[in-house]
C-alpha cells in the first residue's frame, strides 16, 4: 500500500465522539477510525498542528476534549508549527470563503505538503472545490473507499 501524509481536520478527530445513529456519521466515524488502525501499521501518517489544538482547546464538552485530545496525541507522529507563511495563506483562503479555522488548516496542510487533507465538513469540501489549493481535500469515507479499492 502506498505510503500516505495526511491531515484531518478538527472534525475528523471530532467524529468518533459524535452522535453516532446517523448512518452517514457512523460510517465516517469508523473511515476515521480504520485509517487510524492503518497509521499504526505503518501504512498512513497523520500530521499535528498548533492550529489543530487551539481550536480543540475550544471545546465546551471537557468529557469529549479529553477523548478527543487521546485520540489526537495518539495518532499523530509530527506537528506543523504556526508561521507567518501559514497565517499569510490562511488570509487568501478566507478571501476565497473559507472560514478561519478552516483556512489555518488548509494553509498548515499545504505548509506540510501533504498528500490529503480529510474532512466530514461539507460546507469546507464543497468551498475547496473553488479555492485553488494545492492538496487534495477529501471525505475520509469516500477516500478510505478508493484507496482500498486501488491497492487490489
């Protein structure tokens, strides 16, 4: 299996500690959580951030911040610092519509040259689609599911 460099967003690590008795979210739940378990067989590389963190520590429910910050800690073998670079980019994201957040993880992502920056957020998919990026942006479902498909 091709070796992959990933970065999932806030709701990526988010997504396991959801609701899970809507089938679109139970299935991105367990996409997640297989490329997880294939992290740990050396096959996908997750990358951290400052960014990633800082909108973690914003979460209201500390239950779930604490879960959510477990998974995080053990999932992720680098992490990409916040430059000026990244705030800079990050700037012309949000002129293309992309929220803040969003755009410090799409611009870190890019900073980290990775391969593939997953989401369950919609509204941020379908805003990649005109934002010219440099990094595939994908649904961790739909992503897992052609990836396994290719490797056979």
């Amino acid at each position: 299996m091709q070796r992959w460099l990933l970065y999932m967003d806030c709701c990526c690590f988010n997504r396991p500690y959801d609701d899970l008795s809507e089938a679109k979210v139970r299935l991105e739940s367990e996409s997640i959580m297989t490329i997880i378990d294939l992290c740990e067989q050396h096959d996908f590389t997750i990358c951290g951030s400052d960014v990633l963190i800082d909108e973690f520590n914003r979460t209201v429910d500390k239950v779930k911040l604490e879960k959510v910050l477990a998974l995080y800690s053990s999932t992720i073998s680098e992490t990409i610092e916040l430059y000026d670079e990244i705030i800079d980019r990050a700037s012309d994201l949000i002129q293309c519509g992309i929220k803040p957040f969003d755009a410090l993880h799409v611009a870190s992502a890019e900073y980290a040259k990775v391969d593939v920056f997953l989401t369950v957020d919609n509204k941020l998919l379908n805003a990649m689609k005109r934002a010219k990026v440099s990094v595939l942006t994908k649904n961790p479902a739909a992503w897992l599911l052609e990836v396994l498909y290719n490797e056979q």
